[in-house]
C-alpha cells in the first residue's frame, strides 16, 4: 500500500533532519530524501560525516525558492498549487514581471535537482519549461541572461528549446509582417 508523502511534508512529526536554506528550514525525513536522491542517499549514509551523525542539513549555497520546490516535489507536491511560489513572486519579483520569474524558477529548480540528483525533478522543470515558453509574455534579456550568464555551465539544456522558442516567435512575427510569405 502506497502513502501519501505529502501529508509529512515540513511535519515534525517523525522527522528526523532539518534542512536549512536561504534563511528557511523544513523538516524531513532521511529515507524519503535519500530514495528520491543519490546524493542525500550518499550523505545519509555515512559518506559526507558530518550529515549522517546529524540531523541537519545545510543547503546555503543554492535558491532557497528552488530548494523549497525540489522538496516539495520529493514530497510529491506541487510547489506551484501549494501558493508558496506565487506568494514568493508577489514579494520578491516586483521589477520582473510574473512569467519571466516563473521562467527563471523552473530554470533554478532544475539546477538544484540535477545538483542533488533528483531525475525526476529535472524532468519535471524541463517538461514545465518547453509548455510555459509559448504560454506567456517574457523579459527576454532576463531569460537569457539567467541561461547563459546566471547558470553559464549548470543550464546549459535550456539553450536549445529556448532557441527554438526564440525562432518559432521570429519565424511568425516574419509571416505577420509578410501574409504573402506564410501562402508561399
């Protein structure tokens, strides 16, 4: 019988590691974090000395946004329905405009996932990125910059669907500007 992990979410009940981040914590559980990842599997396991003998875990170094998300969907949530997210948006991206930041999200949280090698997760903000890039308005230069300037080497599997994103979006302003060449 499968269990729903979601409920055990930051519940302090049973766990048994606080992960802390940017300013956060969340309570865990080792064995759900180490079979969702090779790398907490490889921590917990007496590999990285300090993290087995403790039940703390320091993420400092990585967005906490996408951390809170990489999390949650070990746990089998959304991190976007959960209103964190959004809620995260509204206060912390007021000079960019809501879509580009869900961009850049999806870009972090890959980068934290394959960072803690969770497969799934990666997946997961790729598949998001390819379906949200035709479905909304975006800084451009942001996107760009936070592909190839923020994250030069770790993002580097964004470069291609957002070329393609980029020349799909060309490719039909051209044929808006000339209906003769769309007939053609």
């Amino acid at each position: 019988m499968a269990t729903d992990m979601s409920q055990y979410y930051d519940s302090a009940t049973f766990s048994d590691v606080t992960i802390f981040f940017g300013g956060q914590q969340i309570k865990a559980y080792k064995l759900v974090l180490a079979n969702s990842s090779l790398y907490f599997r490889i921590a917990f396991d007496g590999k990285f000395k300090q993290e087995a003998s403790s039940d703390a875990l320091n993420l400092q170094d990585d967005d906490p946004v996408a951390v809170r998300g990489l999390i949650a969907h070990i746990y089998d949530i959304s991190s976007e329905s959960s209103g964190y997210y959004r809620d995260h948006l509204l206060r912390n991206h007021a000079a960019v405009d809501i879509d580009t930041s869900y961009i850049r999200y999806l870009v972090d949280l890959h980068v934290t996932a394959s960072k803690y090698l969770v497969a799934s997760a990666e997946e997961r903000a790729m598949e998001a990125f390819e379906s949200a890039l035709p479905a909304g308005q975006y800084n451009n230069s942001e996107i760009i910059k936070h592909i190839y300037v923020t994250h030069a080497e770790a993002a580097t599997e964004f470069r291609r669907p957002l070329a393609a994103f980029f020349a799909s979006v060309a490719n039909h302003n051209s044929m808006m500007q000339d209906p003769a060449a769309s007939r053609s």
